[in-house]
C-alpha cells in the first residue's frame, strides 16, 4: 500500500510537488515549466500521462507557470476553488485554453475522493484570491503540504495533526530578510499575515504538533535571497532538539531543494 511523496521543487522561484498511491499520480501546483515537469516525473518514473489532477494552491506564477501546457498535452484536469479560477483567468495567458471538463472546483474544508485518496483543502493565510493547502489520506497515512502561511493558527494546525509527512513552509530567516535588499513594502509583505512563514515559527509549530507518528518533516518554498537550506534546517533542528524531540532518530528532517528533484518518500 505505498505511499508516496516527491518534491520536484519548492522554492520562491517555482513549486511542483506529486503525490501517489497504487491508484492515483496527483501534481500539487506547477509553478515550473511543463518541460522541467515532466524531467522530474521522470526521475521518479512516474508517466505524466498517468497524472490523475493537478490541484491548485493559489494563482501565484511560481505556483501555476506550467500547468496549462501539462493539462493540454496530456490531458489532464485541473482541481481549484472557484475564486482561484476566477483568478487564473484574469491572468490570461499564463493558464492559455482549458477544456471546459478540466475546469474542476475544490471547496474548502470539503472532502474529496479519487480512487484510494481522500483530498481535503483548507483555507491558509495568503494574499491570494482563495489560497488553500491540502491534506491527502490513503489507508491510514497523512500526507500535509502547509505552504505560502502569513501565520500559523489553530486551524491549520489541526488540519495537518495526525500527519506521517509534512510538507512545511519555512521560507525566511527574520533578520537575513530585515537586513536584506528587498524594498520595503516587499519586506512588509513577506512579514505581513497574509505572506509567508519564518523558519522559528516553523520549528515551533512542528513542536507542537508533534507525535510519535510524524516520521518525515520537508521544509519548503526557502526564499533565495533571505534563507539558506542550512540555516533553515538548524533553526527548525533547534527548535526541535530544545523540546527533546531527536531529529534523524525520531524524525527525518530535510530540506526541499528549490531546483533538484527529492527522493521518493514512502509513508
């Protein structure tokens, strides 16, 4: 009953991630081109004409640059809220010409099943027109992808409790991010509620939603300018080994790479 988890890549500069059971191939976000997708798929040997959806985070470039030219050369639907559609289509050709029945609509907080998998998005704090993240439950293993947070709240952390792997957001380091070149209202943006989450915050919030279940942490959508991989490994490491949690003999905590394509993670 494999369950698996791969990260193409995740970064600020693009983010493409699959899921899979024995049943369903599922793409979270294209933020890429369709090109480098399928390099990834590949790796992987996964077909991408074996791709059940590509389900849809927000309408953020980094999130949605290939994933017309993949619905349209292999056929495949696309799942997002309706707000996200609206927003997509207002970017004209950045999605181009969708076939009417790969228009698909997700609800937040509603269920949905395709095949062995339960798919259930939920709202995040982002400044998008309807972001969700998505948990994925396949027998009785939980696959969480928590990514582009303002902040961290009770709501999200009770959808990603009870999780085998997460998929979290530690984009920047505070002080490389005050002390950095990004213009100020860029800068606000990034520490505003609605843009994106610290590496401390991360660390903290794995602490507290952790049990003895929770086998593999991937952290993600690193900023290049603001984060190291390193730097956001130790924070969150920190955090982790402060609350007695031993990392790498408890938990396996890594780093998603913003250009290389991760092993597959079986849960």
């Amino acid at each position: 009953m494999a369950f698996n988890f791969c990260s193409i890549t995740s970064g600020s500069s693009g983010n493409c991630l699959y899921i899979g059971t024995p049943k369903v191939n599922l793409l979270i976000d294209a933020g890429i081109s369709g090109k480098r997708v399928q390099a990834g798929l590949d790796q992987i040997n996964v077909n991408p004409r074996e791709i059940h959806g590509i389900f849809i985070t927000h309408e953020h470039s980094d999130h949605i640059k290939g994933v017309g030219i993949l619905s349209r050369r292999f056929d495949i639907p696309i799942f997002a809220t309706s707000s996200t559609w609206s927003a997509m289509d207002e970017m004209g050709n950045m999605l181009g010409k969708i076939k009417p029945e790969h228009r698909q609509v997700v609800e937040k907080d509603k269920d949905l099943i395709i095949e062995d998998l339960i798919i259930h998005p939920y709202s995040i704090p982002h400044d998008a027109a309807d972001p969700v993240g998505y948990t994925f439950v396949h027998g009785n293993k939980k696959i969480s992808i928590a990514t582009d947070l303002g902040h961290m709240n009770d709501y999200i952390k009770d959808n990603i409790r009870e999780s085998n792997l997460i998929l979290l957001e530690s984009n920047h380091d505070i002080d490389m991010l005050k002390s950095g070149s990004y213009p100020y209202y860029l800068k606000r943006r990034i520490l505003g509620d609605r843009g994106h989450l610290c590496n401390e915050i991360a660390g903290k919030t794995l602490v507290e939603i952790f049990h003895d279940k929770l086998k593999t942490v991937i952290l993600g959508h690193l900023s290049k300018e603001n984060n190291y991989p390193d730097l956001a490994y130790m924070s969150v490491r920190n955090e982790l080994m402060e609350a007695g949690i031993e990392v790498d003999h408890r938990l396996e905590l890594t780093v998603a790479s913003r250009e290389e394509t991760s092993k597959i993670f079986e849960v």
